[in-house]
C-alpha cells in the first residue's frame, strides 16, 4: 500500500455507497463502507491521505470514488497551512 496525501482540487461530494471498504457495526449487524449510509463532502483545498494504487482497500477505494481528476500531489511547505501548518 503507497498511501500518499493529497490535495482536492474541487468540491466532490461522494454518493451514498460509492466507496465500501472495511466493515463497522456488531456481527448480527455489519455494515459496509464508510459512505454506506450518507453522502460525504470533501470541500476544494482540503488535504486527504488516500492511496493511489489500484485495489479494493479503503484508502484505494477513496482515491477512486473523489476521482484523479479532482486530486493533486500535496507539495510540503506549500499545503501545509493553517492553524499550526498542518493538514487535516
């Protein structure tokens, strides 16, 4: 696994059930996916650690749901800005 951080460059909105990786809840009910049950919103500028590498991990999962098109290499010294110059 190559996780890596990046940097959205649009506003992506990930439907509900579009990225299932990993499982949460009890063994009489599981539930899949960390978008399983609600849409989630990554706003333009936020920085995201996700895994660009084909597979069915959760951190490649999320990298195919926002879409390369919507991600950039996060560049240190310039990204890291904020309260105390770190990402989220």
């Amino acid at each position: 696994m190559a996780l890596s951080r990046f940097v959205v460059t649009n506003t992506v909105t990930v439907a509900p059930g579009a990225a299932t990786g990993g499982t949460y809840g009890s063994a009489s009910t599981p539930a899949t996916a960390w978008s399983e049950l609600w849409g989630v919103t990554f706003q333009r500028g936020q920085a995201i650690i996700c895994d660009s590498s084909a597979g069915s991990t959760p951190a490649q999962l999320l990298y195919q749901a926002i879409g390369a098109g919507n991600l950039r290499a996060f560049v240190d010294g310039q990204d890291t800005v904020g309260h105390a110059g770190l990402h989220n």
